[in-house]
C-alpha cells in the first residue's frame, strides 16, 4: 500500500508531467521495450543535464529522458517515440521508485 507521502509526490508528477512532459498537446508518446509491444506512457526530456554517480562524481548527458515506472519499467534499448522524433534508451540513471531517468540517443 502507499503511503501518505507517495501518493502527494505522484500527484506532485501528475502536475510535473502534465505541464512538462512530451507530446503534451499531440497525444501520448509509446514506449517500446525489446521485444515488446508499444505502450503509451508519458515522457519528460531533459538536454544537457548534469546528474551525479554513485561516486559523487557530476557527468553531462546530452538527452535524459524521464519515465513514470506506474505506466512503464524501462529497459535498455526500448524505444521512444515522440512527436520530435525517436530514442533509444540507453544508459540507467536512477529511479526516485515514481520515475526513472534514462540517458537516451537520437535514432536516426
């Protein structure tokens, strides 16, 4: 069961996501794992973000796409698309348990 506290931060994402995310006024984008059907999710994505490692260490990443884990589990290599175009998600950054974040390459 969730607590108090889980249900005001994923009402706090609803808003984050809602106001942020992609796709916002063109329908949803879909997720879609290796070997797996599409699934439509909502999407954040970040450019030129700077995020630590387990060694406290800052590193840049070009493109961070965010996921909310209730609609989709990510898995490197499921693909993004958007109405800006598609990712592959590459690199695992973190998870807060609401949202992961995926450091993802443009598919050309």
């Amino acid at each position: 069961m969730s607590s108090d506290f889980d249900r005001l931060m994923r009402r706090a994402d609803d808003s984050l996501f809602r106001v942020f995310g992609e796709d916002r006024c063109q329908g949803k984008p879909t997720y879609t794992p290796p070997n797996g059907a599409p699934q439509c999710c909502e999407v954040m994505l970040g450019r030129d973000v700077a995020v630590t490692g387990a060694d406290g260490m800052f590193r840049s990443v070009k493109i961070v796409a965010s996921l909310r884990t209730h609609q989709v589990r990510g898995k490197r290599g499921g693909l993004l698309d958007l109405a800006e175009g598609r990712f592959k998600l590459d690199d695992f950054i973190d998870t807060d348990g609401l949202v992961e974040r995926w450091s993802v390459l443009e598919v050309t």
